[in-house]
C-alpha cells in the first residue's frame, strides 16, 4: 500500500486539514447537542427534527459542490484556468438560488414543515418550529462557503476552509453558551440562543473563507463581464455531469430523513438517541470522508493530466485506505458506545437505547466507509456519476426506506432495529461497487 512515497505524502498533505476540517464541523452539532441537550429531551428531538431541513439543503449544497468538484479537479490537473472560473460561477449561482429558496420557504413555512417531520410527537414542534425559523438565516452563508470551499480544496490549498470551520466552531462554543443559559448579564433563550449562534458562526466562517479565496482572485473569478461566457458546450457537459450528483445527493438525503421521520415516531427518546448516534458517527468518520475527498481531487487531476494509469493506481490506493479506516473506526466507536451515552442528559431508558444503536453503527462502519470512498470520492471523482447516484439512491430508496418503514411504522420493532435494517443498503452498495471497479469503464476524461 505504501509503496509510492510521493502518493503517500500527497495522501497526508491533503487529507490533514480535510479530516480535520470534517471533524470541526461535526464538533459543531455535537456542541448543539450537548448544549441543548442540557434543556432537555424534548428540546434535543426537536432541535434535531429542524436540522433534518438543514440537512436536505446540505445535502443539495454538497452535491452542486461534488459535480464541481468533479471539473475543478480535472481543469486543475489540464491547468485550464477558464474552465476553473466557468465552474465557480455555476457554482455560485446554483448554491445561492438553492439557498434563498430553501430560505423562504423554511422560514414561511417552519412550523408545517414540523409537523411533517415529527408526526404524532408534537411535544417537540415549538422548540424545533422556533431554532429553525432563525437558522435558516445562515442557509445562504453555508452555501456560499462551501462552494469556494471546494475550488480551494480540489486546487489543493484546503487551510483556509479549515481555519474557517476552527472560527466557525470557536464563535459557535461561545455564543452557544453565552445565548442558550442567558451568561454575562443577557436573558436565557435556549433553542432561540443556539440558532443565533449558528448563523453568527457561518457569517464569520465565509469571511474567513473569503478572505483566503482572495489570493487566487484571478484564478476562480472572472471580471463580472466575463463571467456568463461560458465556453462553448461547457453547460451541457457540466450539467450531464453533475445533476446525477445533485439527485444523487438530494434523493439520498430524503430518503435518509425518512429513516428519522420514522424513528422520530417512535417516542422523543428515540428521536434524541438517534440525534446523538448521528452526531458521533459524522464525527468519526471525518477520517473517511477526508480521504473520499482527497481521492477526489488528486484521482480527478490526474485523469485532467492525461495519466489514467496513474488515477487507476490511487483510486486502489484510496479504496484500501478508507477500508482500513472504516474499520479501525468501527471498533472505536463500539468500545467507546457506553462512555459516549454519559456526556448526554438523557433518561436510563433513553441511554440504554442510545449505546446499542451507537454498537450497531460500529458494526456497519467498515462497509459504510468502502462504499463512501468509492462513491463519493474516486468514481464520482472519474465521471461516473450515473452509476453513483443509481447505486446510492437504489440502496435507500429500494431496501433502505422500505425496510424502515416496514420496521419501524408496520411491525413497530424498537428503534436499534430499525436502525440496523436502514444499513442493510451498504451491503448492496459494496457488493456494486466492488462490480463495476472490475472493468475500467467508470474513469472518464471530461476535460480533455
């Protein structure tokens, strides 16, 4: 596995700051939730409900930045600096039309979308109704964030995203406290407090952002008279690329949240241990993550050089390297699934409820991670996006959500098993991934 050094060290070089960057940003909704969770139970379900919307608008953000990162990758590694900049603008445009509509529409309409989400347990729709009403302020600010964020990482100078998501948490922690108990002499607003702080703390990380995307000016941004010319046949290439990603994200994300609609069901117990199960494992698996998008860019820049032999090499690399972590991670995670239960003010019941599904979710690490490297990181990264988004949305849509509906809503069995049949669906994926790698038809040049 380590045989190249210079890959090994491009592998480290990258994927530091990326893991560290996706693990600030868990950081974040795990302080939310250890804050909030100080309330209550109640106030911990619905908080979480209401970033079910965040979520999806999330999810929608990340896979317009997932097709960019897809060109931005390639045009690096062809060093065509206008196909760099025609990618930003789309970019910009589509992650600032998603976020107004996702802005007004969950403003408007907060307290319906509730509703939706939580079905019979009511309890928990003022407080859920009240956070997202003020974060869906910060929608836009994230989306145009993560879209620079992206250009700088797939260029390979990923510090500044970095040192924005360090901001965004450090302005987050301490507001959070300041707001959510009413400290240094200001009224107690608890979920009111948490949602302000997490607008505060996404203005303060696109500055930073900003700030950092403004040394390569010239690079990603074009004079405003230029901007919309666009090479010829450029929108149709981009978007035959890239809307498989955005419905493989956007889908992807819907289906998940049926699973929380549907455990949300279940009881305000459930709802917060699945909370909490979810939290940890995005924090965990920050490592993962960071080498799913560490083989996007460098297996996307050498596929733009023109060395597919040489992409071929580090998409094994990368698939081998995420294995391991998976797994390591996976027995983490079990051995910690206790302790984790006590940093969270939650009933005996609750808390045995939320350390068997934190075991399960260790269990499914290992097949979780290959098939995220694979889907998110190397064949999205070579042009595959058709075959992702049938094998990411398949697996939800046809074993995933009917087998926690059918768990869940129809046998009412207990939230760890529903949880467990919602990860059944990365079995399937790992077995069509392992597939279609076989043949080499997944890696395609869509720049040269």
């Amino acid at each position: 596995m380590f045989k190249n050094r210079e890959l090994l060290k491009n592998y480290i070089r990258l994927v530091i700051p990326l893991t560290l960057q996706n693990l600030i940003t868990s950081s974040v909704n795990l302080l939310d939730n250890l804050m909030i969770g100080r309330l209550s139970e109640v106030e911990l379900a619905g908080v979480a409900m209401a970033n079910k919307v965040f979520f999806v608008y999330n999810l929608m953000v990340f896979g317009i930045c997932s097709g960019a990162t897809v060109f931005f990758s390639q045009f690096w590694g062809k060093q065509d600096r206008r196909g760099i900049r025609s990618v930003m603008t789309v970019g910009l445009c589509l992650s600032l039309g998603f976020g107004l509509i996702f802005t007004i529409g969950a403003g408007l309409f907060s307290r319906q979308l509730m509703g939706i989400l939580v079905g019979r347990s009511v309890e928990v729709i003022p407080s859920g109704t009240a956070y997202l009403k003020i974060s869906v302020l910060g929608y836009v600010l994230f989306g145009l964030n993560i879209i620079m964020g992206t250009g700088l990482k797939a260029i390979e100078r990923p510090r500044a995203p970095l040192f924005g998501s360090l901001v965004s948490l450090s302005v987050n922690a301490v507001l959070n406290y300041i707001l959510i108990f009413g400290k240094l002499g200001l009224p107690a607003l608890g979920v009111r407090g948490a949602a302000i702080a997490t607008v505060t703390a996404r203005l303060m990380e696109l500055i930073v952002v900003l700030a950092g995307i403004s040394r390569y000016k010239s690079l990603f941004f074009a004079p405003l008279r230029e901007a919309f010319k666009l090479p010829a046949g450029f929108l149709g290439g981009y978007f035959r690329t890239s809307l498989p990603v955005f419905f493989n994200e956007s889908l992807w994300g819907v289906g998940v949240t049926i699973y929380s609609t549907v455990i949300v069901r279940l009881g305000s117990g459930p709802a917060a241990a699945h909370s909490i199960v979810g939290t940890v494992e995005n924090m965990l698996f920050a490592l993962v993550f960071g080498t799913a998008t560490a083989a996007g860019v460098i297996v996307g820049k050498e596929i733009g050089s023109g060395n597919r032999g040489g992409a071929l090499e580090k998409a094994h690399f990368f698939q081998k390297m995420a294995a391991a972590q998976g797994l390591a991670t996976g027995i983490i995670l079990f051995a910690l699934s206790g302790p984790i239960t006590l940093l969270f003010n939650m009933t005996p019941e609750t808390r045995e409820i939320c350390t068997v599904m934190l075991r399960i979710c260790a269990c499914a690490m290992f097949l979780k991670a290959f098939s995220t490297s694979a889907i998110v990181g190397t064949m999205r990264s070579g042009g595959d996006t058709v075959f992702c988004m049938l094998c990411d949305v398949g697996g939800v849509w046809f074993i995933g959500v009917p087998l926690v509906i059918v768990t869940g809503l129809v046998m009412r069995l207990p939230a760890p098993t529903v949880l467990a049949a919602s990860y059944v669906e990365e079995l399937f994926k790992c077995f069509a991934v392992i597939i279609r790698q076989r043949r080499d038809g997944w890696l395609k040049d869509l720049v040269n």
